[in-house]
C-alpha cells in the first residue's frame, strides 16, 4: 500500500500544496516550525480521522479558512483509490470517495497507517486516555465498524452522564428515579462496552510478542516489556498481575482473566451485574463508574512499571517499539500490502546503534514518510525521495 499523489488545502499551514510520491522512503527535511509535521499529520489523518497531535479537528482548519481538505490517491496492488476528507470547522465532516460523495467513515481502512511522533512518549508517561486511543485507533483500522461502535459509545456515555445527574437531583428531591431509561442505557452501553473491551483483550495479546521483539532489537538487554490490560468489568477483571509476576514467568492468572474477556456476550452480562451493583454510587457521583472508559493499558518494563520509572531514553524506546509492534500487527493481518509507517522526528532522538537498528527493522516497508530537521540524521540505509520544507514551501529535492 502506498501514497502516490497527495493535496492539502486550507491544512494547517498550507493554504495549497500537491505532491507526488514513490513507494520506498520520502524523506521531509527541514527546520522545526516549517511544515514538515504538518503533511505527515495529513497523512495520518486519512487513516483514523484523528490527528496525532490535537484532539480537536478545528486546529486543522487554516487559520482564516472555513475548510481544510485532504486527497489522496491511494495504491494497492493493482488498484488505485481517490479519497477526500473535508473537514469543517465545528460542523461534521464531508467525504468523497473516487469523486462521489460518501460518508466519512466510508473511507476508513482504505489506507492504513501507522504514525509515530514525540508526542507518542504519553503513551507510557501519559493518562490512560492516551493507551486507549491506541488501542481503539488499531481496532478501527483493523475493522472500520469499530468506529460506529466507539461513537455510538461515546454518545451512550453522554446520555447515560445526564441520566446520572438528573437522578442525583431527583433523589435529593426525593423524587422517583426513571429505571426505564437506565435499563435501556445501561443495557446499550454493556452491549457496546463488551465488545470494545474484547477486541482490545485479543489486540494486547497480539501485541504482547511483537512489541517484546522490537524492544529487544531497539534497546537489547535493557529489560522485557510487559502489556497488562485492566479492565473496569468487574473487581475480579481489575485485579491483574503486576509487571513483576509477569517478568518472573507467573502468567496464569494474567492468561485466565484476559480469557473471560473475550466474549462479548459473557462479558455484557458481567458489566450489567457491576452496573446494577454500582448505580447508587453511580447516581450520587453523577459518574459513569464502569465500561472500557474507565480501562487502562498498564505497560511494564522488567519488574517495574513503565510510567514513572523508566528512563527517558527507555521511555522513547518504549512507545517506539509499541508503534511497530503496531504496524507489525496490521501487516501480519492477511493483507497482501504494507500499512504505511509515519516516522515523525524519530532519528533525532537515538544514538547510532539505534538509528541503524530501527533502518533495519524498516528497511524493506513498502512506504515510509520521515521527518527531519537535519537530514544526516537519517541513516544512509533509508535512502529515498528528498523534500525541503521551509516556509510552508514544499520542493522535492533528489534523491
């Protein structure tokens, strides 16, 4: 799967920009502030509809323009693909898919894409908001329909907070509490709760090898990464293993919870017997106390955990070896092509060893995008097309 031709308006801070690529590595080389992260953020965009530096869609728009669009024409294998993506300053975005209109999440699995950027060390030094999104950003690209179902969540939640709250006042009023709408809330957010929850139980168990091997190859002999998934199902779910359990070979009890959790079914009726033992906690706090989110992804390194006690330098190894592990999970999925690899600033940060051992590791990926403010910090093994980037300017460059 690669890119070949990609055009912004109004993104950012390109009020037009067209650009054409190969397959192999392209390289954007230029000063912090000029652009460069701008047309990888694109590029990532077009693969989850969300950006890996803001949370709100807003910030993409130009400053001064009511729109930003991104088009691409996407190849694989012997078929090529026109989408667009408008997105629209505080409205729902519009889509179009080889010049027709589509919805937005039409496009979803199209392209895949795998993006990581400095703001990536949140995933081991941030909240648990930030590993769900990770977990969440690879379901959708694994399958599309995983999108529908973590808005439709999303939106239960917002119902369900305002049933909360309406309760709260009532109780206090001494007024009765509408049951009706809680049996049908709580019986919609099980059902989507469950399967949120499974597909990221089956995700972290593929992730668990393939992030154990990158880390070796990044930083050998610097400790075993550990994936813990907690879930807020039930007390006996949240009650996993620590890192030190796990690195001394005590996995039975980690293997015997994250098998509970792959049901759907068993796993709605164990989040439904938890609300309903909940609620009156629930009503007084005006919170949603149980569902996926409340989860969180515990990352160990060795005996410890990763968040507060790893290193800078092995906390930058750390969410780089989960990106790959990543990108390795969506390539091993039966797909004939590669998902795209983003590498944003990345080779800045490491010493030779670990500039040659991630050019190895990336080597022979079907399309890599790199930036760089220095351009010799990118190893002469991933030679591929130049682009300067100055000014919000983009010119190709050679090779």
């Amino acid at each position: 799967m690669w890119i070949s031709h990609l055009a912004l308006n109004d993104f950012r801070s390109y009020s037009s920009a067209v650009l054409e690529f190969s397959p192999g590595v392209t390289l954007f080389v230029g000063e912090n502030g000029q652009g460069k992260t701008n047309l990888v953020e694109a590029i990532t965009y077009l693969a989850t509809f969300t950006s890996h530096r803001v949370a709100a869609d807003s910030a993409l728009v130009r400053q001064g323009g009511s729109a930003a669009v991104v088009r691409a024409k996407v190849n694989d294998r012997d078929h090529e693909t026109m989408m667009e993506i408008e997105i629209l300053a505080g409205r729902a975005n519009r889509a179009r898919l080889n010049r027709g209109n589509v919805r937005p999440r039409d496009l979803l699995g199209i392209v895949r894409v795998v993006t990581f950027a400095p703001e990536d060390l949140s995933l081991v030094t941030g909240d648990p908001g930030v590993r769900r999104k990770l977990l969440d950003d690879i379901a959708m690209q694994q399958t599309p329909r995983m999108a529908g179902i973590r808005a439709e969540y999303e939106k239960i939640l917002k119902h369900r907070t305002a049933l909360l709250k309406a309760s709260g006042q009532a109780r206090r009023r001494r007024e009765p509490i509408d049951e009706v709408s809680f049996a049908v809330w709580n019986e919609r957010l099980a059902e989507l709760g469950a399967e949120i929850v499974s597909q990221r139980v089956r995700n972290v168990r593929s992730l668990r090898p393939l992030i154990a091997s990158a880390y070796e190859r990044i930083a050998p002999g610097r400790g075993t990464p550990h994936l813990i998934y907690r879930a807020r199902v039930d007390g006996e779910s949240e009650n996993v293993p620590t890192p030190q359990d796990l690195d001394r070979g005590d996995t039975d009890a980690l293997t015997r919870i994250e098998d509970g959790l792959l049901d759907p079914v068993s796993v709605k009726e164990r989040i439904l017997a938890e609300i309903a033992a909940v609620q009156d906690r629930e009503i007084d706090r005006g919170v949603n106390l149980i569902g996926p989110h409340r989860d969180d992804l515990i990352l160990g390194l060795g005996t410890l955990p990763a968040k507060g006690f790893a290193s800078h330098g092995e906390t930058w190894s750390y969410a780089l070896s989960l990106r790959l592990a990543e990108w390795q999970l969506l390539r091993d999925e039966g797909r004939e092509s590669d998902p795209i690899l983003v590498l944003d600033d990345v080779f800045a940060e490491l010493d030779s060893k670990r500039r040659s051992a991630l050019a190895e590791m990336i080597g022979d990926i079907e399309q890599v995008f790199i930036t760089a403010a220095v351009g010799d910090d990118v190893p002469t093994e991933l030679a591929g097309a130049r682009f300067r980037v100055h000014g919000g300017e983009v010119t190709a460059n050679g090779r």
